[in-house]
C-alpha cells in the first residue's frame, strides 16, 4: 500500500493521476487464473472509499484496466472478471 501522498510506479505517464490495485493470484503463470470473490469484493470496498474520498465517480470509464491505458500491460489477464467487481462496487453503495 503506498500511501496517497507517494507516488506509485503502476502505469507509466498516469502514475501521477490514477490509483492502481495489485492482485495477488494463486499461480502467477496460469495467465487465466480467477480472482476470488474475497478479492473482488476487498477491491470494491477500498475503490469505494477512495471514491468518497477524492470525489470520482466508480464508472466504466473511470475504472480502466492496465491494458486500457497501458497497452503492452496484460498482467491480470483474462482471468480478471469487471462484471464482478462492479457487481461488489453496487454492491457497497446499498
């Protein structure tokens, strides 16, 4: 965890302006290997809170993937399931 006032080397040219979320899978080099649901849902509870605290909206488009900003940066793979953490992030705003 870095803290906010650190910077994070996540993303390249967007480690300045964007949060960034490292999961941990059960075998690295199983590049379909899933999240589980405790991750998911830990995720959502920390996006949420980040979310109130700098005042962003947890939408699609403010909720990239590395491969969406960083093109050559697949390392979730496709193991990484969005509909299930916007389902959790739904979830926490109940």
């Amino acid at each position: 965890m870095v803290p906010p006032n650190r910077q994070a080397w996540h993303a390249r040219s967007y480690n300045a302006t964007h949060l960034g979320i490292e999961f941990v899978k059960r075998d690295p080099s199983v590049y379909t290997d899933v999240l589980t649901d405790e991750q998911y849902r830990t995720a959502a509870w920390w996006l949420r809170g980040q979310s109130e605290r700098w005042g962003f909206p947890l939408t699609h488009e403010t909720l990239p993937e590395h491969r969406d900003i960083q093109g050559d940066k697949i390392d979730i793979g496709s193991g990484f399931d969005r509909s299930r953490l916007e389902w959790w992030i739904n979830r926490f705003a109940q």
